[in-house]
C-alpha cells in the first residue's frame, strides 16, 4: 500500500480524511478536491484495518464508482479493491434487494424495468383503466409516481395524502392514485421494479425487517457519499438509517451543484444531517486545484447571483489562464461548425488528447447538429446520452428474450417479443390476454401457461402459437437453470428466437447494422464471461450478465472502443467530471435557463447552478456559445442570449464574435474584449440581459475587426427574401439555418430562380430565391 499517500492532501483535506471518530459533513467548491477525500478516506480506513467490504462507498452515477475504485486500485491494489462495496446508489441496493427479495414479496430474479418498460406499461394501464391518454400522458403520471416513491410514499398513503390529491384534482388528474396503485400490482405480477423502486423498497427492506437492519447496520462499518446534495428523500433516509447508531459516515457535496430538484433531490437532506447527527462534524475545503483563476472567479460571480447558498472561501494557486470566451454565432447550424473547428484548431495548438475536450448542452437534442459538425471535420466523438447501445431496438428486443429467460413473468418483455419475430399472435389475443392478467392479478405468462386461465375466444391456430411460443421460453428458462453461462444461453436465444435469421434476409444498410448490433452484444456476453473467469468469479450466468446491463444508463453508455475521443453530454451528466477544454452550447434563454424555468426564481437559480456545473468542469479553457437562430421542434426560431452570460463578472470574459469561417475567414482570429466592446460593462451587462435581441442580427467578420463594432449594434437587417438584381456570385450571405456562405452561382433560367450557396456549416446548398431569406453580407 502507497505509504505515503496523505502527503497528497493538503491540511483541510487531510483532516478530512484523518478524522474517523463520527459523522462527518464535507462542504466545499468545485473542484476542491471532495472526491479526492472520499477516495483517499477509503485508502485510509483500509489502512486502519476496516475489511474492504465492511466499506460502502455510494457514488451518482457508474462513471464515478469507476473512476473511484481506478484510483483505489492503484494506492491498494486490484484485489482489495474489487472486495468494496463501491457503486451507484441504485446498483448496490439492486444487490442488497436481490439477497432479501422474498421478504417484500419479490423473487430475487426480479427484472428491473428502464423507463421505456415503465412507459408502456402506463400506457397499457391508463388505456385499461380508460382514462383520457391527452390528460394521463406517460411523462406526468411516471413523474408523479416517481415523486411519490422518492418521497417515500406509497400507493396506499398517496390515496389519502391531501395536498397530493388536491393537487392531481387541480391537474385534472383525479385517478392518479387508482394508477399508481395499479402500477405498483402490475410490477409486482411480473416480477419487475423501477429504477426508483430499487431506493423505494430498500427503504421498505430496512424498515420492516429490523434483523436485516441490525444486519447492514453492523455489516458496513463505514459509509462514505459522494455529491450528497443531489440525493433525494428516499436515498437519505436509507443512509440515515443504516448509520444513525454508528455515526461512521462521511458525506462530501456542494450546494452550489445541486441539480436534481425535479427529481426530488433536496439541498435540505445536507442541512438535515445536523439534526440527525448532533455530533456532526463539518469540514470545509478552500483551495480549488482543478481551473484557472478566471474560471474559477468567474464561476464564483455567477453563482454569487444565487440568493440561496451557504457562503464559501475559494481560493486557487494555479495560473491565472485565459479569459472565458463568449462566441456569438448566428445559427445552431454555425454554432456546431464553430465548435468543431475551435476543437481541432486548439488539439493542435494545445497539445491535449480528445479526451480532454468536453462539449456540454442543456438537452440531448442538441447534440445531432453538432455531431455533424464533428463528424466533417473527422474528428472522432463519444456520446452520453442519447441512445446508448442497450436502447438500440435489435439489442431490446434480443435483452427482452434474455430477460424472459430469467423471469418470465416480466409483462414488459413478454409484450415486445410475443411476435417478434412475427409468429401470427395478434393485437386483439394479446390484448385479451392482458386483460385476463390484469383482473386476475397474475402476469401475462401465467395466463399463458394454465389453460383454465386462457380468455375465451382463442381459437385452435392461436392456441397452437402460443404453446409454440411457450414452448420456446420454456426451454431457454431450462437452459438457464441447468447452469449454462450467458455466452452460451445468448447465443442459443438469438440462434432459436430467428432474430438474426430475420435481418439476413433484409440486406439494407440498417439490416447490416443491425446485424453487426446483435454480434456485438453476443461479443459482449462473451467477453463478460471471459472476464469473470479469469477473476476466478463463478458468477457467469445471465442473470450476472443482466444485473449490470439492467443498470447501464443512457449516461454511462460507454463506446468500447480506445480511441481518443472528445465527449458529448448533458451538462447534468458531466457533474463530477473534468476537461481541459470546455464548450458549453446553447447559452440562450428558453434553452439554459430552459424555457421551464421562467417563471419560478427557484428554477433559475437551479439552471444557475447548472450553468456553474458547466463552467467548473473546465480546467483551462472554456468556451461559451449560443446562436441567434435554432432549429427546434421542426422550426427556426430566434434566440436570445442567456442572462447568465450576463451574470458572470465581465472581467473574466472575452467577446469573440463571428471568426473562423472557413477559406475565406482572416487569417487572425478577431476577438474582442468583451466589455470594451459593448462600450462599458453596465451597458453591456443590460443588453444581455435585455430581452430586446429577439432577431438574430448578422454580424460580419469585417466588421467585428472594426474598434467598437457591438454584438448588438452591428449593421445589418434582418433576414428577408431577395431578388436576383440584387444578388452577384461571390457575394457572401448569411442565412438564418445555414450561417454565412459565398454564393458560387446564380440561376435564373428557369420559372424560380435560384442561388447555390457553398456555406462555410455546411456543404452547397441550391436555394430558391422565393423561399429563401437571408442577408446580404
Ligand atoms: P466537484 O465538485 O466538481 O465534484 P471535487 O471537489 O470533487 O469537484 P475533485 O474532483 O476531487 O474535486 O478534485 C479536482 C481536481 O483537483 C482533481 O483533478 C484532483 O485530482 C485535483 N486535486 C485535488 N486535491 C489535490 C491535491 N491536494 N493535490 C493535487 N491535486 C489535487
Ligand atoms: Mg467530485
């Protein structure tokens, strides 16, 4: 073990990490180094003797718990590494429900249902319930059952919950309760849970059955949390009470980052820890070692804007580095080529691998445009987010056979493969078969296989498809049990179920694709045998395999691939994480602050300390974007700066406005300085913030070189339709979608004339003349 690893602290850290003698709160900035302590604690408690899986470290997200236990590896090594009991909060209580399954009415081989399982399944339910699906959408009925098990509340309490009922009146939403309930049966009938299931029953676990509570209690005789103030009711309720008594607990946060409220993470549960713990000892961390002193000071001035906040010391010895860049951009369409090209541009000039540039927007939709950009320029990108590859349709459908081989009575899986590969079973014998399943409370597989139970109305053919179909079902549950491994048992499902089968014949790009989806993630069976194997780990089953693909999410999906690539995701996915390089896009209101957080000042101010998640990822540079045009819900809409722009302290900014626009773009970058350029800071602060920048106004590299000329002020019109007098070849324009080009012809042969335009975003485009709107440059 690295004896010397305390010497890696400084004093508050080491401190921090020394202190072992009750609960203890951790309360510092960005990039502080508190998920350096809880790392290093581990290392320490190691060091004191504590037995590695007697250690419970619960971190937000798969990426984090990796990164963790890479870093522990190398100070203890692999071994007493690997025995921790390290991960996300949902994957080390999936283990915990697993091994105590049967007392709260569960099986251990229980599904976990991903939100498109809990999506159908309330689109089943409000349809058999026969509410109207307009006013019971899929996303406010899972949100509210959601909010209810976070919070800890059960179907029963919901029913009589006032504030809640009032609530669901005023919403039109009077059945929620009746569906909430009727979604809590239907999981339970097909052996299934949701991700907010997995804290909802942990907390039922502990709290009915005080063995298994003494159990754990004694059991983990430490417990570290990381990002403590992004965990909800149901999460801080369960680490409460597995260290009430014990009080070993050590938990790190910012209330600065906070991000999660409308997942019902509280800011609350950090202040709540002082009247839990009366012992509570609190340790602050002041010296930021991640970003420059601009970064770090002009973070410090936006959050500052946030009313609600525990104040707190920063300060940083690293180099002072180069002000934050503002760029303005007239399109989505520009904004991603900007990004591309300032990414390739600075990999050289700076040296840095991929892996050290970040490009983080407010949602996912933004991404394709800027994956388009990146993909021109050749340069090689990773997505989180999105669909990862287990949302793929070929490997869902493939993991629904692999799922129906551990629990049958899964309905979610049941429903997708039924017929599929189509195997003549209709909607209408479906239906009637969930229908059966629902009034008698028992899963769809039940009704399939006890003939007393079937719907009246099957005729013979139907019949004969079904046994066909359980048949096949069966014998991939009897493989399973016989103790095949997932390698194995994988590839006998894909090779029986004809999935494979069906996509030779279809020889379409997609098909290849497809085909290509399903070897890989047989390649990844394999591997994941392989691996366990060589551990010495007997656990090889599918159901192994399925335990950690159930729990992959959207944003830990991962590209197996080594190459070096730069990284797209959500700022909420990027918490944590660090970059030498970053690109926040998208820095307009309605969009960062999102649309939804208007008119609530605490909604604000949660985009705000997004905003300050975004710009502390950096560690020397960052860039900050937005357009004066986007392309969103199938139309092109003008866009406003975001008033956060104006919120940081303009000392710390550098304007930059349109530059880098391809072959004909000057050869010296023109930038700005940004408060000498909008003529003093106060005006300049006013017109960011003033909601009078509703049109996107061209500004031209020319005359963005020229002393003075202003984001707002430039010349210019807005965006109209031209004539073909008016219009000469090699003139440049500036279109609304596309952003600037040079046309290279104009046609007015025939009935519509029309231009061809190359555009620096994007390549030539033919535009008609009657249509098109844009400005002369
Ligand atoms: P966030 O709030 O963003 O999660 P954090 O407080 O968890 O940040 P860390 O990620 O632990 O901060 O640390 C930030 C960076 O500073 C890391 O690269 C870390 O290795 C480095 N660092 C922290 N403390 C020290 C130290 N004493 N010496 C050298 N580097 C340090
Ligand atoms: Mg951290």
């Amino acid at each position: 073990m690295a004896e010397n690893y305390l010497d890696r602290l400084n004093e508050q850290q080491r401190a921090a990490v020394e202190y072992c003698d009750g609960p203890q709160l951790v309360i510092a900035g960005a990039g502080s180094g508190k998920t350096r302590v809880l790392t290093y604690k581990i290392v320490h408690l190691l060091r004191l003797g504590f037995e590695p899986w007697r250690i419970l470290a619960l971190t937000f997200t798969n990426k984090a718990a990796r990164e963790m236990r890479e870093r522990i590896e190398e100070l203890v090594g692999r071994e007493t590494a690997s025995k921790l009991w390290m991960g996300t909060f949902h994957s080390i209580f999936a283990r915990i429900l697993r091994s105590n399954a049967e007392l709260i009415g569960f099986k251990s081989n229980f599904t976990i249902y991903d939100s498109a399982d809990s999506k159908s399944l309330v689109k089943t339910i409000v349809k058999d319930m026969q509410l109207d699906e307009k006013i019971y959408k899929p996303a406010a009925v899972i949100s509210a059952i959601s909010g209810a098990k976070n919070a800890l509340v059960s179907p029963e309490d919901y029913a009589i919950s006032r504030d809640v009922i009032e609530a669901d009146r005023r919403a039109k939403r009077p059945e929620m309760y009746a569906v909430y309930r009727a979604y809590r049966d239907r999981c339970v009938a097909s052996g299934a849970m949701d991700f907010d299931d997995l804290l909802y029953y942990t907390n039922v676990l502990l709290r009915d059955n005080p063995d298994v509570l003494r159990h754990y209690r004694e059991f983990f005789r430490y417990v570290l949390v990381d990002e403590y103030q992004d965990t909800n009711f149901a999460q801080h309720v369960i680490v409460t009470q597995l260290t009430r008594e014990s009080g070993k607990l050590c938990v790190v946060g910012d209330d600065a980052q906070s991000i999660y409220s409308f997942r019902g993470a509280n800011i609350r549960n950090i202040l709540d820890l002082r009247h839990t713990y009366t012992d509570l000892s609190t340790f602050k961390l002041e010296r930021n070692y991640r970003s420059t002193r601009n970064i770090i000071n002009a973070a410090g001035s936006l959050i500052d804007k946030n009313r609600d906040q525990i104040p707190k010391q920063v300060y940083s010895e690293n180099e002072k580095g180069v002000p934050i860049e503002v760029v303005k951009c007239y399109s989505d369409f520009e904004e991603a080529y900007q990004v591309a090209s300032r990414v390739s541009q600075l990999k050289m000039r700076s040296g840095d691998s991929a892996e050290e540039f970040a490009i983080l927007y407010r949602t996912n939709a933004q991404s394709r445009v800027l994956e388009e950009a990146l993909r021109k320029r050749n340069v090689p990108y990773r997505i989180y987010g999105g669909l990862s590859f287990y949302q793929r349709k070929e490997v869902k459908d493939a993991i629904a056979y692999f799922r129906m081989a551990l629990n049958p009575d899964d309905d979610e899986a049941l429903k997708r493969i039924i017929n599929f590969p189509a195997r003549g079973i209709g909607e209408t014998t479906v239906n009637r078969l969930v229908r059966r399943a629902i009034d008698d409370n028992v899963s769809i597989w039940t009704v399939i296989q006890q003939p007393d139970l079937h719907p009246a109305g099957l005729n013979a053919g139907t019949m004969r498809k079904l046994d066909a179909f359980a048949g096949l079902i069966a014998g991939f549950v009897q493989s399973n049990r016989s103790g095949d491994d997932a390698s194995v048992l994988a590839t006998e499902i894909i090779d029986r179920t004809g999935l494979f089968t069906m996509l030779l014949h279809d020889n379409t790009p997609e098909s290849i694709s497809k085909q290509d989806n399903l070897q890989e993630l047989l390649n990844g069976v394999k591997e994941f045998v392989e691996t366990r194997t060589e551990e010495g780990n007997s656990a090889t089953g599918l159901a192994d395999f399925m335990a950690e693909v159930s729990l992959a999410t959207d944003q830990d999906s991962d590209s197996d691939s080594d190459e070096e690539r730069v990284t797209l995701m959500t700022v909420h996915a990027a918490k944590g994480l660090e970059f030498n390089n970053v690109f926040v896009v998208g820095v307009e209101e309605e969009l960062f602050p999102s649309a939804m957080a208007q008119d609530s000042p605490a909604q604000i101010e949660e985009e705000r300390r997004l905003m300050y998640v975004a710009i502390t990822r950096a560690r020397k540079f960052c860039m900050l974007s937005y357009a004066g045009s986007r392309f969103r819900n199938g139309q092109t809409v003008a866009c406003r700066p975001s008033r956060f722009l104006g919120d940081i302290d303009p000392e710390f900014l550098r304007l930059s406005t349109n530059d880098v626009l391809g072959a004909s773009a000057p050869k010296v970058r023109p930038t700005v300085n940004y408060a000498a350029s909008m003529a003093g800071s106060a005006r300049s602060l006013n017109s960011l913030r003033s909601p009078g920048i509703t049109a996107p106004r061209p500004v031209s590299s020319r005359q963005a070189t020229t002393a003075g000329a202003t984001a707002s002020s430039a010349a210019g019109g807005d965006y109209t339709v031209h004539s073909v007098g008016e219009l000469s070849e090699n003139m440049r324009i500036e279109h609304a979608k596309f952003g600037g080009g040079l046309i290279v012809k104009i046609d007015s042969s025939g009935p519509d004339a029309r231009i061809t335009v190359k555009f620096d975003s994007t390549d030539e485009r033919t535009l008609m003349l009657k249509f098109a709107k844009f400005a002369i440059v």
